[in-house]
C-alpha cells in the first residue's frame, strides 16, 4: 500500500491536458531519483467531483495529480506543518496566487528555498464560475517556480471593481459599517478555520491560543468575534496574498476577502507594497529604514 | 458561618461546575517556584460533605477567580479533615495567579474527583513510596494518610529524590520522617545537585532505589515521578522482582472539567479523571501512549 | 388517531407556539448559510436543503454557556452565584430538525450524565420541544444508516412530521407522528395541525433506497481496538489542517472548554465549545502534549467516535449527517476514513 492519503473513487478524468501530462512526467522523475520526498498536488477528492490535496512519495501515483478549475486550495499552507517540514525537500504545485504565499514564507524564513521544488502551473483562474479574486489577479503566471507548466500568460491585473466592494464600505456611515460587520460577524463559531487554512498564519503559538494575558478571548461572543478577527486582519496587513482561502474555510460564510481587499489596498496605497510578488522585498509593517517618514510620531 | 454564596432568586440550579469557596490559611514556600497551600473550607456543610467523600489519590480543580482553574491532586490526607492542602509549581496563569495571593485570600475549589490509592487493600503490607522533585505531593498525602494510620500498616519506606537541594519539597516534613524511627527515609539528589554540608545520597533515584534493593514480599510500591524517572524506575522494579500488581502511579493529564464530559483528558479509551489518577502499573501497561 | 399538518399553517403553529410561551427556532437563511434561528415568519423557513450548515447543538450545548459568575469587592471578599436560569429553561420549539440532526443530543446525554448531571445541558434540553422533519433526499456525504440512524428515525424527536410530497414533488404536507408524551402535550397545546391523513403517502421510500450502509461499525471497533499504531494513521489524514470546523458543525461532538472572563473584581466563569482537533487541547502546562501531530488528533477523533464512545456508553458518537464532510475546507471525509478502515478490517489476515 503506497504511503500517501489514499485514493477515492478511482474516477479519474479521462482526457488530461498536456500541461497535466508534463506535470505527472516531472512529478515521477522527482520521486524516481530521490530529489524529493513527497509531492503535494491536487487529487480526485472524496467527494465526486471535487478536489482534494494528496501528498504522494510512491512515484507509481502520480497519475492522481491533476490540475483544473477546481483547483482552488492553496497547498503552501501544507509547508506549515511540522510532519511536511520533517520530510526536508517536498515539490509541490501551485497557482499564482499560492507561489506568492510561498514568496512571503520565504522571505519571512518559514521556509526553505533549497527545500522545496515548486511546481507552477499557469493559471487563467478557479471556479466556475469563476472566483472573484481571479478577475483581478496579478499572477496568472507563478511569480515563482523550478518547473514551469502552460505557456506563460500576462496577468489580468487590477480594475476599476477589483475594490469596489471595499469602496462600498469606505463610502458607508461608520454606524453603518459597524452593522455590516456586525451581522457577519455574530455567525462566527471560533473554529479557526480562516487561521489554520492561510499560509501566512504561521505563529506556532497563535496570540489568541495565549492566556497570560489572554489578549483575544476565545468565546464566540460578540467581543471574542469581532477580537479575533480583526486582530488577525491586523498580522496579516502586508503580509496577505489574498488567496481568500480563508472565505473558502469559513464554514458560515464570513466574507474575509473584502477584510483582505481593504488591507492590500491600504498597504498598496499608503506604502506602493503588494506582499508576495518576490521573496526579496520587505514588508513595510515589519521593516524599520533609517530616515522613514515619522510625522505620525507625535 | 458567613454564608458568602449568594443563591439564584429563582429555581436552585444543581450545578457541578460550581466551586467551593476556600480561604487560604497558609503559605509554604518549597522551593522558589513551589508552594504549598493549606485551605479552609468557608462552608463546614461543604467541607463535612467532601471528606465524607475523599479517599487519598483523588484530585480536584483548584481557582482564581478571574484566571482559571487547574487541576491537582490533593496533597493532604483524609485523616486530616479541618483543611486541605495542595502543592504545585507556577507554570501557567491560573497558578502564576495563586501563588500572588496572600493568607486569608479566597479561592475556589472543586472536588474530590477521580479514583483513588486503595489503601483500605494495604494493611499489613510494607508501603514503599517512591517519588522525585515535584511528583512528592501526590504521593505525600499517602505517606500522612499511612502515617497517621502507622500500626495498620507494616515497614514503611520512602525514596525521594530531587535534581538538587534546593528542589526537594517538603523539607520540614522530611526532617520529621528522618527523626522517626518507624519509618525509613533515603533522600537523594542529582549528581551535581548536592550542597556542601548534604548528607543524604547522590545520585538518580532509579539508581539509589537500585542500590537500596528493598524486598517485594508483600510491598506496595507508589512511583510519582517525571517520566523520565519513571521510564528508569519500572525496570529496576521487575528485577527486584515486584510484579505488576504490586506497583501504582499517579498520571497527571491535562484537564478541564474532572468530570469525564470535556473529553480532554482520556488516554486511549480511558479518562484520567475518571479511571485515574491512580493507575496500577498492569493498567497502565495496556494503555497507549498518549499521556 | 391519524394527524397532518401543511406547510400553508406552519405560521398558525409558530404563532400558537408564542402564544403558548415558547421561542421559536428553525432554519433559516442567514446571508449564504442555512442556521437554526429565531423565527417570526414561517416563510422564511429552508426545509428543502439537505441540512441547515450548522446543527442545532448550540440549542442544548451552548457555544457559550456562563456557569457561574463572580465579584470581589474592595475588602477582598469573593461571592460567586449561579447564572440565572431564564435563558437555560426557556421554552423552545425547535422546528424541521433532521432525524440525524434530533439524534444527536441524545447521544450526547448519556456523557452529560454519567455519574452527574451538567444541568445546563439537561435543563437546555427539557425545555424544548424537537419537531423533526424526516428526509425525502440525501446527497453522497449522508451515512445515517451506517450508524444506526434512519432518513425517518424518531430517536432524540418529540414529534416527527414525515411529508408526502404533491404531483410537482414539493413537500406540502405532513403525516404527524407524535414521539414522547412532551410532543403529544405540545400538539395539544398549539394550532395548526389537522385530524386525519395528508392526502398523499410518504415520501420516504426513495431515500431509504439510496442510503445504503457503507459500513458496520462494529467492525469498525474491532479493527480499532487493534488498530491504535496502525500505519494507517501516518498518512491517511495528512491533509487535515487542524480547524475545529468539523467538531463545531457536528450534532454529537461535545468537547469543551471552561475559562474565566473578566478581571479581579467581577466577571464569570463560562464553558465554550471546544475541539479535540485544535493543537493546544492536550497541552500540558509544562509543555508536553500527547497528541501533538494533527495525525494523532485526528486519531483521536475516529477513536472516541467509534471505540470509547460505544464501550462506555453504548452507541457510537455520530449520527452520519455528513458535515464534516460538506464543510471540510480540504474535502477530508470522516466517512470515508471509517469505510476505508472497515474494509482493511475485513480484509483476510495477512494481505
């Protein structure tokens, strides 16, 4: 029985697109020679007709990888956990949008550049319909990647409604915009679905899992909502690719990507900072540079 | 009595999470991170219904208001029922809370849950305690429920041992055991740990239990300790020839309610707050390993 | 006596419910979700899902249930009182509950009593009154029959209402099947329901058809009682990402947690919902954790669910209603774990 989660249903398409084809080729010849331990990609879910991530290390699987519109996971956050770092070096695939989440684990050394082989696949979107965040997205092509699959692709970019959703809110009364958030936010349950499916929540010990003192309370009660969530927006300013994984999580329907917008966007305003595109440039929330504008110091 | 519990105005809810209000009687530093506080029950009703309960082994759910509970085993007998005692070392909130407060301070008090050391099977039987650095409360409220009973019981041996001087706990009570002669007290600690003027053995418990080689016709053997003496210490008990019906633990889990419904603490299919503490050594064998 | 009800006088019965002193609760959409909730107006009610996103679990086992509350006055002295028990004994009505659903907090009530009571739980329970609605459709995540349940099953319900659906195949009416003496009082005590049969059969007949069990879990047990340092659990959940989504969502998961609220001079004391999946659950304050890789969590999930339940209690911890299924954000189905394991337990030793 190979090591990896096991197969579904064993429906597996029948056509495959050539990018498909020199994805499985690339992926065998990696577990063939040892170069890696395990491939993280996208498989036939256990539900019919969804995706799941599989993690193979038998190179005699790899006819399971596959890679559609229904791809929506973002796989990095797999390169969080501990048993995926004890492997050492893992491929994995990934769209644009989850290579940025790559980029910002690389520059913030929650991973390993030599320790990971990243499989990018040229994406012209998810869902289908297709997702939001895909009409506006800024990485059809991966920023980042050792293999390349699909020819490359220029990105579609921001438009007049990538922000139109926040410029929505910006445009409500502040009683208004309470209200909004409010409503959304009262279906909240605390099951950290949002922070266990990003990338980027990677604090090992998370600040509301800490109790001396206990800084966001851990009740779903109107407090503990509107603590945690707003505190998690706050660590990922700068930081998020928006992936809006977390919207995906999100079991009651919470809509955290217009949160996500409002923060690239400010970020992208105030600071010419979009998080992810390399693994070189700094956040601006987490960078001090001698002779910064420090007028907002009173 | 001062009746300080204000009671709902309308239906009385039977509430199982609901503490007993204690007042802290007094402080005993052990060692720089370890106290021991002795307790009053502020309601005798509630004091006479828990020692009509308590049996030595059994735990209960220690508070601050304002910062937690936490669970520890009771570290005085059931021989002794004007107080309670626990003893414990500040790790985490609620105990960091508790060791800020002074004498006369409230705190709450749930208990006493789980099972417990059957002592009432011991008698007449040699009682070999077994235990290092912070693991001697559990064990400490067996050796004073077994002292305070001395004649029911026959030798009575106690092995302790610590990392260094300053860590054992219960100093004054081990001066006392030393004094008595109905008991044979062997103190150890870490080589490295002793101080000048030490005059008890140095080295690791497993080792000086070893070198001690006391006899397994008819004994009781109690082992508290960290897990890495444990590891050491079940071996030198087989080749001593103890069997494993002979040997019990004590196992602390992390825990919430203590009343077996959080499904926190169980260990494999086994609750620690229910089918433990107190784990003979045959049990505890055939559990997996998940404490 | 035979009795129906139409959909047409559901708001006859939630207004006699009020008139009677009960809340009324049932599924209703909230933004893109389907939650049990308090309701005015039956047309708001969504009965032709397969199941509302969230059980009705919060109505017994609250996500946030205050168990005492504290205050300490200037000279150091502590009171503590009981929450008042207006909220916890209001009368409900929880209305069109799935029989998977309906079962779950009876499941749960053989924990909420061992050895004593958690009245906040008892007490939740005692005060409503559970109409089930039993299910015409089920969809590939629904397993109820593999653990006992049924798309018309009663367990857990104080009345049940099976429909009979039109010539168009909407539900309209209902064949009412009162199940304990609390329903037979409730149905005295309201309006709405009429004498007699609806005019069409039930229609059940075509979902006991398709939900088929997929696996014995007695079998499942056997292989678990084994089964603890199987392989098996190295890699079959790796894809697991530790969110609480799968025990929040589901009606027989119970685990919580109690933490203080508040500062020194007043606050309570409060139990919340819990997951045995979240990495800091088994923490030990000296930093030790026993189950500290997501594999051995969700190990422990399967385990309490179709092992240690069943040997203290008698009945497994699942009722098959699919969530953790539906809402897994990575597709990991509990179900086709235990399938997967009932198949290698009846596997002949030694392949």
């Amino acid at each position: 029985m190979s090591a990896s989660n096991e197969s579904t249903t064993g429906t597996a398409t029948a056509e495959t697109t050539k990018e498909v084809d020199a994805l499985r080729k690339v992926a065998r010849e990696l577990l063939e020679s040892g170069a890696v331990k395990m491939v993280i990609g996208y498989g036939e879910g256990y539900t019919q007709g969804k995706v799941m991530p599989i993690f193979l290390t038998d190179p005699e699987e790899v006819n399971r990888l596959i890679f559609d519109k229904r791809c929506v996971n973002n796989l990095a956050t797999y390169l969080k956990k501990p048993e995926i770092r004890a492997m050492g070096k893992v491929a994995i695939v990934v769209k644009g949008c989850d290579a940025r989440a790559i980029n910002v684990l690389l520059l913030e050394n929650q991973a390993r550049r030599e320790n990971l082989v990243i499989l990018g696949m040229v994406c012209e979107g998810v869902g289908d319909p297709a997702e939001e965040k895909c009409l506006s997205c800024l990485v059809n092509t991966p920023p980042v990647y050792d293999h390349l699959f699909g020819e490359k692709i220029p990105a579609r970019g921001w438009n007049e409604e990538t922000f139109a959703k926040v410029e929505e809110l910006d445009a409500m009364s502040p009683e208004e915009r309470w209200e909004f958030w409010r409503r959304h936010f009262d279906r909240c349950i605390k099951c950290y679905a949002c922070r266990q499916v990003c990338p980027i929540c990677t604090c090992t010990r998370c600040i509301t899992d800490k109790n001396q003192p206990q800084w966001v309370p851990t009740s779903p009660h109107p407090m503990g909502n509107y603590h945690w969530n707003l505190t998690r927006a706050f660590h990922l300013a700068g930081r998020c690719v928006s992936c809006n994984e977390c919207e995906r999580a999100c079991p009651v329907d919470i809509p955290l990507s217009i949160i996500n917008l409002a923060l690239v966007k400010a970020v992208h305003d105030q600071y010419g900072f979009i998080a992810g595109m390399n693994s070189e440039d700094s956040p601006p929330l987490a960078t001090y540079k001698e002779g910064e504008e420090q007028e907002f110091i009173k | 009595m001062e009746d300080t519990n204000l009671q709902s105005t309308t239906a009385v809810l039977d509430n199982i999470y609901r503490p007993s209000l204690m007042k802290l009687d007094r402080v005993t530093w052990e060692t720089p991170d370890t106290t021991t506080f002795r307790f009053l029950f502020m309601d005798d009703s509630e004091r006479r219904q828990f020692f009509s309960q308590y049996k030595v082994g059994q735990f209960g759910e220690y508070s601050t208001f304002g910062h937690g509970e936490s669970p520890f085993c009771v570290a005085s007998p059931p021989t002794r029922q004007e107080y309670i005692e626990c003893t414990f070392r500040a790790v985490g909130r609620n105990t960091k809370a508790m060791q800020g407060l002074n004498e006369g301070d409230t705190v709450g008090f749930r208990g006493p849950y789980g099972n417990w050391f059957p002592i009432e099977d011991w008698k007449g039987k040699n009682i070999l305690f077994i235990a290092g650095g912070i693991a001697l409360p559990p064990l400490r409220a067996v050796i004073w429920n077994v002292l305070d009973r001395r004649s029911e019981f026959a030798d009575v041996k106690i092995i302790y041992g610590a990392r260094t001087v300053s860590d054992l706990v219960y100093k004054n009570e081990l001066y006392e055991w030393e004094k008595r002669n109905d008991v044979d007290l062997v103190q150890t600690v870490d080589p490295g740990g002793e101080t000048p003027d030490w005059k008890g053995r140095i080295g690791f418990v497993p080792t000086v239990l070893d070198q001690a080689a006391p006899s397994h016709e008819n004994t009781i053997a109690l082992v508290c300790g960290p897990p890495i003496m444990i590891k050491f210490t079940f071996p030198v008990l087989d080749k001593l020839g103890f069997s494993r019906q002979q040997v019990y633990t004590t196992l602390e889990n992390r825990m919430k309610c203590g009343l077996g419904k959080c499904g926190r603490c169980n260990v494999g299919g086994t609750y620690v707050c229910k089918d433990g503490p107190v784990f003979r050594w045959d049990t505890l064998a055939q559990l997996p390993p998940e404490y | 006596m035979a009795i129906s009800i139409h959909a047409n006088n559901f708001q006859t019965l939630f207004d006699s419910a009020r008139d009677a002193g009960y809340r009324v609760i049932a599924p209703v959409r909230d933004h893109t979700v389907t939650l049990f909730k308090p309701v005015e107006k039956a047309d708001q009610i969504v009965l032709d899902e397969i199941l509302p996103t969230k059980s009705p679990k919060e109505y017994f086992l609250a996500e946030h249930e205050p168990i005492l509350t504290y205050c300490r006055d200037k000279s150091g002295k502590v009171s503590i009182a009981d929450p008042s028990l207006e909220e916890v004994m209001q009368p409900t009505l929880i209305f069109g509950v799935r029989p998977c659903d309906a079962a779950g907090p009876e499941i749960i009530r053989k924990v909420m009593t061992w050895d004593c009571d958690d009245q906040f739980f008892l007490r939740r329970r005692e005060a409503s009154v559970v109409v089930a609605i039993a299910c015409v459709e089920a969809d590939d995540a629904c397993f109820c029959t593999s653990v006992g349940q049924a798309p018309d099953g009663t367990e857990g319900a104080d009345i049940l209402l099976v429909p009979s659906s039109d010539e168009t195949g909407a539900v309209q009416e209902y064949l009412v099947q009162p199940v304990t003496d609390k329903g037979s009082e409730f149905i005295k005590a309201t309006k709405g329901w009429k004498e007699g049969n609806p005019s069409r059969a039930a229609a059940c007949d075509e979902v006991k058809e398709k939900l088929q069990k997929r696996f014995d879990p007695d079998r499942v047990r056997e292989w678990l009682d084994a089964g603890f340092d199987d392989p098996y659990w190295n890699t079959a959940t790796l894809s697991c990402i530790g969110c609480g989504t799968c025990t929040y969502l589901c009606p027989t998961c119970h685990c919580f947690d109690i933490v203080d609220e508040g500062d020194l001079t007043c606050g309570s004391r409060v139990k919340n919902w819990d997951s045995c999946q979240m990495c800091q659950f088994t923490l030990h304050a000296s930093g030790h954790n026993p189950r500290a890789t997501q594999n051995e969590r969700f190990r422990q999930r399967i385990m309490h669910k179709f092992k240690y339940y069943p040997q203290l209690f008698g009945v497994v911890l699942c009722t098959g209603c699919g969530r953790c299924q539906r809402s897994c954000p990575v597709d990991l189905a509990l179900a086709k774990l235990v399938e997967r394991i009932y198949q290698l337990a009846c596997e002949p030793v030694g392949t």
